[in-house]
C-alpha cells in the first residue's frame, strides 16, 4: 500500500483567543496542496516486529515517537493488525506550515484502513486523527474546509482553486508551533475570513491575513522579503503559511508559475492548486 501525503495552505489564520485547555480558538482555511511526501505499508517479514523507516529529508525524534507510528498503533489497539514494515519518504519540509507531519499520520490512518479492510468511514478516521494532532483529520477528506476551534472543527466551504498556478517558498527556516504562538497575542479578526474569501481573489491582500505572520515579521525579516519578491513576480495573493516558515503565492491565470531566483538554502514548490 503506497500513498502520497499532500501538504496543505492556509488561507488566512486569525488567533481569536485562549481556551481552558491551554490551546487557541483560531480561524483559518484550510486547502490541499499537492506537494507530497510518500508512504508505504508493507507486511514485516516473519517473526518481525512493526519498524518504521526513513528516507529524504531528514526527520528529528525516534521512529517510535513518529505519528505514522502512532497512527498504526491506534488503530492496533482497537483490531488485531499484523506486525508492518512502515516506510516514510519526506519531502514537504518540517516546520513550514505546511502540515506535513500531520498529512503523514493521517495518510497512515487512510492507509491502513485500505490494507486491513478495517472499512472505517470517514468520521471515524477523522476521530483518530484528532488524537494524533489538532490539523490531522483535515487530511481524512482532504477537501477545502472553514477549519475553527483548534483548527480541528470544520465547516464545509465553497472555494475552487483547482489549477490556481502557486508558488510556495521554504527559506530554509524552522520555526517552532511554540515559538509561534508564544509571539501571537488573540484577538477578534479584522474582517470576516469566510466573507472576505467569497470575494474576488484581487481584494484578498486588503482583506485576508495571518496573524502569525505580524507576529514573526520583526525576528525573521526574511519572511516578508519573500512576500514582497512574490508580489513583485505578479502574484494575486500572498501570505505566510500555518505558523511558517513557507510564505506561497497564488497567481493568475499563466502558463506556468514565473521563474525566480533564490538562494541554495531555500526550498521551491511551483505546480497547481
């Protein structure tokens, strides 16, 4: 069984405030990205043990913290599954804002339902998914969605941006979830994202924002020349990503996004939405 984790965007981030749990309220929408990572699940050989593996970029904490791993654990724990070969090919890059980490644990949770014919429905999985992690159950359905609580409750939201030319930028920068939120201070959004989104992609700049993005600006200056370099490229729409590091940008209709020069350290998607 051989799937291909795909990263996603955000479409806007507003904190809006604390919760009892310690985590944030937030506001944001969520749409798949095709820049994909791989993952494969492959009986272990007799007498093996389950063992995860790697191969790409490389990925901190040990195989058995891995949420691939976890997601076969949980559902281990509920049906009798075999011993698993588990191999994972990174290429979305940790700590962008993307959602790698998450699409992976919830590709693992797809994947397995396949190959046991466990025949989980989608709400199911979606249940196991946000055991692993608040986005993870976003990429049971993988459809655009209006993501709000801990960004784990979605709404269904009416927005095609099917073969939308993008370019997303990785500056070759981790920044981590607590760092990002540490800088974020909650509070009511500006505009309406669901409103300001329903309206032509050219009134998004005045109008869609990510809040981690005022917040990080200041300590990582780089993350706002790449939004101005993309705006100078012709971009329509540009912003920061999740809680960065990628700062994408949606373009018109092209033959193919523009060519841009940046350094060796960054990392470049460039495809359709």
């Amino acid at each position: 069984m051989l799937v291909f984790p795909n990263a996603k965007l955000n479409l806007g981030l507003y904190v809006t405030g604390l919760r009892p749990d310690g985590f944030r309220n937030l506001e944001s929408v969520f749409v798949p990205l095709p820049w994909c990572d791989a993952f494969e699940v492959l009986p272990a050989p007799a007498g093996a043990e389950t063992s995860l593996s790697f191969s790409g970029l490389p990925i901190p904490g040990e195989p058995e913290t891995n949420l691939c791993r976890r997601a076969y654990e949980l559902l281990a724990a509920d049906f009798r599954l075999p011993p698993v070969q588990l191999h994972l090919h990174k290429d979305v890059p940790i700590g962008a804002g993307l959602g790698g980490g998450s699409a992976d644990a919830a590709f693992a949770l797809k994947a397995i339902n396949s190959q046991f014919a466990l025949e989980l429905p989608p709400e199911k999985l979606e249940s196991y998914a946000r055991r692993l992690g608040s986005d993870c159950a976003f990429f049971i359905r993988n459809e655009p969605v209006f993501a709000h609580s801990r960004g784990d409750i979605f709404d269904d939201f009416a927005l095609d941006l099917r073969g939308t030319p993008t370019m997303v930028v990785y500056p070759g920068l981790h920044i981590s979830t607590a760092e990002a939120y540490a800088r974020v201070v909650p509070r009511t959004p500006h505009h309406d994202l669901r409103q300001s989104l329903a309206q032509p992609m050219q009134t998004w700049r005045e109008t869609v924002s990510n809040d981690f993005e005022e917040a990080l600006t200041p300590m990582y200056p780089v993350l706002a020349e790449v939004k101005e370099q993309l705006y100078a490229a012709g971009a329509t729409y540009a912003s920061l990503s999740g809680s960065g590091s990628a700062v994408y940008g949606l373009f018109p209709e092209l033959p193919q996004v523009p060519e841009l020069h940046w350094p060796p350290e960054f990392t470049v998607w460039r495809g359709q939405l």
